[in-house]
C-alpha cells in the first residue's frame, strides 16, 4: 500500500477497537476477517458474502391460494424475439 495511516486504539465495551480511515476504501457495514500473524502484526481482509435469499414463508401463509410450482412449471421454453 502506497498510503500510509496512523490510528490510536480506543476500548469500545469490553474490545480495544481501531477506526479505518476513509481513504482506505473500506465500505461502511463490510464483513471482515483479522488474522494475526506475530504478536502485533495483522492482516484483515474481506469476508465474501453468502448469496442473499428471499424468506416468503410469512407472505405464503397470508395467501393461501398460493401454490409452489413444480419443477416442470419452472421450465421456460425458448422462442424467437420479435
């Protein structure tokens, strides 16, 4: 890295925590992992996310008519644009 930061440790509850400067790049909310490799040397990297799903079962049970297609209703066949 071409820039270099200083930062201080502060306690945040019962952790000793440290601010990322914005110059860093680093999303507010970004999921990371810290590994430690000597006693004061650290590495932190991004966690990659888990793909997101949608939960229905709350909006499934308000509609009752609403069924579950089969595989076989899923399939989409292919045809010419106009």
């Amino acid at each position: 890295m071409s820039d270099e930061y200083l930062g201080k440790t502060f306690k945040s509850g019962n952790s000793v925590a440290l601010r990322l400067p914005k110059g860093l790049g680093v999303a507010e909310g970004t999921e990371v992992r810290m590994v430690k490799e000597a006693p004061m040397s650290f590495r932190v990297e991004p966690v990659a996310a888990a793909p997101r799903k949608i939960d229905l079962t709350g909006i499934a049970g308000s509609i009752p008519w609403l069924k579950l297609l089969s595989r076989e209703d899923r399939e989409i066949e292919e045809r010419e644009l106009d």
